[in-house]
C-alpha cells in the first residue's frame, strides 16, 4: 500500500476580501502545478469552493479559469473535483460537470490498496437555515462502509466531524454552516466502518485533526485564505496551502505546506478501532447518590476523628 495524494481546497478564485485573497488564486495554482509535478501524486483531489461567487455569468468563468488552471495538472495525474457550497451558489452541478469534465456525483476509486471515496453530498448553502445533507447521500455512504474490503479516505467538502469552531473567523458565531445538521445521523453511519477510515474535507478554512470514534477527521487550509495570518507571519498575505496526504502499510502522514504549515502521522491500524459508546449523563447514573453518601459518611467519619 502506497498511495499519494496532492489536495488543493477552497480556492477561492475571484475577487479579493477582508480575509481571502482571491486575487491570487491563479498565480498560486501554478504553483500547486509544480508542486504536483515534485510530488507525482498518484491522484489530486479539489475539496471544492473553486469559486467566490458573484453572480451566475461571473461564476462561469470563474470556473472556466479554475479549469484552465487544472489543465496541466491533469497531465501529472488523475484529478477529482468535489463541489463546495461557492460553487453551488449560482450554478448546478451540471454546469460544474460539464466544465470540468467529469461526473461530479458520489464515486469511489480503488488506488494503491485504498478506497478513495469521493462523497460529493449535496453543498447548496440556504440561508438562514444552511446545509442540508439528503437521505439518499447518507443512504449512498452507508452502503459503501458495508461494503468495504480496504481502508476508506472519505472526501467530502464539508466537515464530518463537528469540530469545534472556536477562534474560526467565519464560523465561531455560526457554527450551523460548518457542517450538516444531520452530523450525528452521518457519524453513526462512519462509526460502521469495520475498515481504517479517514476523513477529509475543506470548507472551515483552517487544518485540523479530530478523532471521534477512533476516526481522524482532517480538514485542510484554504489555497488564499489570510485569517490565520498574524502581522507577523504577514497579515493580507493568502496562505498558499499545498496539502500531502501519504498512505503506506504502517501510517497515513498529512501535511498542508504555506505559510499556515501542519502535519501529522497517524497509525493505519488505530484507525479501525471504534470507540465504546459514550455513557450515560453523570447526572442520570445509578449509584449517583450512593456515591455521595458514601463520600458524605466518609467525611464526617473523618471529621469526627479529627
Ligand atoms: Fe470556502
């Protein structure tokens, strides 16, 4: 088993902002074409959010752009797209397929002992109430898991895990558009897996490693993102995230290159353990108020002799 992947995600192609430098998507997908070319991955995946979206015309041809951009890539390897919710905005899916010339509904492709599961659920973003995960995508999951015979990448545009959004810039106040509201009903799907599974995924716009039942989920930095970026590590500039992602027999080792860097090597093996399930609420426990009684006899036992 050997499989390398260059991941590029939340590109952001159009025009620039308070925090994504929009403007620079194109330069820095020249340079991710080089990386690609040092790296000679065995495929290339985008996350998605190619586009900041403007109106149905503009994002046309930002994607076309982002397109262009991917040409030579596809000379290096293999790429797939996933759709992010910019994408979406203005555009079907259709559009997208037909830009990037490929289907862009749920796959999976057997690659060097992996399953790379390409988990294009639905991304359509409305507001106030956000993402909306449909039945048939989580159907379409869950007989994948069974069927599983080899360790599971699951790549979907939008986070799985529910992590934290704490000190994110864009979903520490709305946490309900950093992930799908039927998490729980997906990860009871994921906790399934009798095979070692890591997710991945893009959209929150920083690196991250979560576990939740004993499955690393990763999220990757975006290409142009500039929130993360101090003064001193060069505030407005875009972070420039090239993201590696190396399965071997023994260990998955990821790392995201730019000026937001992370990396982190995980054993293959411990990647099939579930966890027990959570137990019940303290509060709800059995022997609750034995336990206090017994701490109660016990201090006045020892007040008593004192
Ligand atoms: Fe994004």
């Amino acid at each position: 088993m050997n499989l390398k992947i260059a991941i590029v995600t939340d590109i952001h192609h159009g025009k620039d902002s308070a925090s994504k430098k929009g403007e620079s998507a194109l330069t820095l997908m020249a340079a991710f074409a080089s990386f690609v070319a040092d790296n000679k991955p065995d495929l290339v995946l985008d996350l998605g959010d190619r586009i900041s979206d403007m109106d149905p015309e503009t994002d046309l041809e930002l994607e076309r752009e982002v397109n262009a951009a991917f040409v030579p890539i596809r000379e290096l390897a293999p790429v797939f797209h996933i759709c992010g919710n910019h994408d979406r905005d203005f555009l079907s899916v259709a559009q997208n397929e037909e830009i990037f010339g490929q289907t862009l509904r749920n796959q999976v492709h057997d690659v060097e002992g992996i399953r790379v599961v390409l988990w294009r659920a639905d991304t359509v973003i409305s507001r106030p109430l956000g993402f909306n995960c449909p039945d048939s995508d989580i159907a379409w999951l869950a007989e994948v898991i069974a069927a599983a015979d080899r360790p599971l990448l699951i790549a979907s545009h939008v986070p799985l895990s529910g992590h934290s959004q704490i000190g994110n810039y864009y979903f520490q106040r709305n946490p309900e558009y950093s992930t799908y509201p039927q998490g729980e009903r997906i990860r009871e799907v994921l906790r399934a897996s009798k095979v070692p599974t890591v997710c991945l995924a893009g959209h929150v716009h920083w690196n991250t490693l979560t576990t939740i039942d004993g499955i690393p989920h990763l999220s990757q930095q975006s290409l142009t993102e500039s929130f993360v970026m101090s003064a001193e590590s060069g505030a407005g500039k875009p972070c420039g995230s090239f993201g590696l992602l190396h399965f071997t027999a023994d260990t998955i080792d990821y790392q995201v290159l730019g000026a937001d860097a992370f990396r982190c090597i995980l054993p293959l093996a411990q990647t099939e353990r579930r966890w027990y399930p959570p137990m019940g609420n303290f509060s709800e426990l059995a022997d609750h108020s034995e336990r206090q009684a017994r701490i109660a006899a016990f201090q006045s036992q020892a007040q008593a002799a004192q």
